[in-house]
C-alpha cells in the first residue's frame, strides 16, 4: 500500500509540476510581450506627437494662470483630434491587460512561492 | 498535522499546501483500493485505478464543494473510472458487443464456451467470428476475407443468430 501512496503522489506532483511550470511560463511571457506592446506603443505614440508638434501645445502650461483658463478647453480639444486614436485605444487595451495580470500575480504570488518550493523540496528529496 | 479534518486540508491545498494531499492519499487509499478491488480482479489495473482516482480528484480540487465529503466523491470518480475502463476493455473484445442481435452479456462468458459452440458454425461464420474476437473491424475482415462488407455483415448476423439459438436451447 505504501508503493500504490508513493506512486499516487509522485503522480500528482508531477501534474502539479507542470501546471506550475505552464502557469509560470504562461504567465511571464504575457508580462513580456504586454510590456514590450506597451513600450512600442508608447514610442510610437510620442514620435508621432513629436512629429506633429502637437506637444508643443503644452506650453501652454507656462503661461500665466488667466492666459491657461482661456485658451485651456481649446488646447484640449486640439490635442484630442491630432492624437492617433486608434494607437491609444490599443495602448489603453494592453495597459488594461497589464494591470489585471500584474495584480493576478500579485494576488496569487504567496501561493504559488508555496507550491513551487514545494514542489522542488519534493523532486530533490 | 494528523488531526486534522478533510476539510482543513483542502483548504490547505487550495491555499497551495500541496504536500498535505498526502494525508488524503494516506486516508483513503486503502478504502478506495479495496472498493476497486472488489470489482477488478488483477492487481495492475486496480492499482491505475485507484492512482487515476486520486489524480482526477487533485485536478478537481480547486473546484472542489468544502462542503461536501471526500469519500463519497472519490467513490463517485471511482466509479467513473471503472466504467471508462470496462468500455475500453469492451471495445477491445468485439464478440461482447451486442450487434442487432440483443445478446445478453452473460451468454458465452468464457472462451472454452465459445470453442464448444463455434463446431455449429460453418468455417466461414468461424473464421468471421475468430477476426472480430481478435479486435478486426468489419471493414478489415471484409479486405482480409476478400469479402463484400454487407456479406460480411450477413455472415457475422447469422453466427450470432445461432450462437443465441444455442445459448437459449443449450
């Protein structure tokens, strides 16, 4: 009986390894590419507000403060019709997705430490 | 560690406690191996069994009602089980299969049975029947016996049609 517990438990750690290993992996690439998504995005983002000169709009902000209410809505209003909508919205979409993985990882972190040092006290015992 | 409830352990394994599965496995697989044993005679299979039974349940885990008990629900995946590897050892041995005839099960149990039996038959319907024992599927016997697959249908019909006269007579 003692050889039908170990074989069930050698089993079941090794499905458990897996699943670890397929969530970690999983888990780490969806962190790279969203990351590498965001990054790329974002360059592209400001290279075509630098080429636009839409930024410039900005200086605004060191005006004085009547001179800023005035002209501030209308600043807007211009920025928002020269940004690349459909970049941000993207941009917006992988940031999302960003956040959610993050906290997800975050939120099962301690329980998959356990697991995992388990399953290595397991394997090299 | 030992005083503690089923429940408690698997809150600790759906917390990530893993190593605490061993304590389920230490419970309950003598209860388990004993029920499986008691309807599968050989050892090897009992034993898969039962390890498939554990293994299914730690895939369920997570899922799995704290509420309810752990012994009914793995005699519930062991049940299960067994029946997916009756069928699969069913499928293996096509004479059990009850095609159009509604032979019962227990009819021609064993082989020295059926040896008694297949002197009624003709060479054909013998050697029909003797592929299909040995796993053939009717399109394999039809390309082996140089047959049409509807002639091989008739033949293989036919066999059992005595084959059940001689059970229901003999």
């Amino acid at each position: 009986m003692d050889n039908l517990q170990k074989k069930i438990l050698k089993k079941v750690y090794k499905y458990e390894t897996l699943k670890t290993l397929g969530y970690l992996l999983t888990r780490a690439l969806a962190v790279i590419l969203l990351f590498l998504g965001m990054i790329f995005l974002l360059q592209a983002i400001i290279q075509y507000y630098l080429a636009s000169q839409t930024l410039d709009l900005l200086q605004l902000f060191t005006e004085d403060f009547d001179t800023i209410r005035q002209y501030f809505w209308d600043t807007l209003y211009i920025i928002y019709i020269e940004s690349p909508k459909f970049r941000l919205t993207i941009l917006g979409i992988i940031i999302f997705l960003f956040l959610i993985l993050i906290l997800t990882i975050v939120k099962n972190f301690v329980k998959i430490k356990r697991k995992v040092s388990l399953l290595i006290k397991f394997w090299i015992k | 560690m030992a005083e503690l409830t089923d429940k408690e352990v698997i809150l600790k394994i759906k917390n990530g406690e893993i190593d605490f599965f061993s304590l389920l496995v230490e419970r309950y697989t003598r209860i388990i191996f004993a029920y499986v044993r008691g309807k599968i005679s050989a050892q090897e299979d009992a034993e898969d069994l039962v390890q498939n039974t554990f293994i299914n349940f730690y895939k369920a885990i997570d899922r799995f009602d704290i509420s309810r008990k752990v012994l009914p629900y793995l005699y519930e995946i062991a049940k299960n089980e067994m029946r997916m590897f009756f069928r699969a050892k069913k499928k293996t041995v096509s004479l059990d299969e009850n095609i159009g005839v509604g032979a019962s099960e227990t009819s021609l149990a064993t082989e020295t049975q059926m040896e008694d039996v297949l002197q009624y038959l003709s060479e054909r319907e013998k050697n029909t029947l003797k592929l299909l024992q040995e796993g053939y599927s009717y399109e394999e016997i039809s390309e082996k016996m140089g047959l049409r697959l509807n002639t091989i249908r008739t033949v293989i019909r036919r066999a059992r049609l005595k084959l059940n006269k001689l059970d229901n007579y003999g």
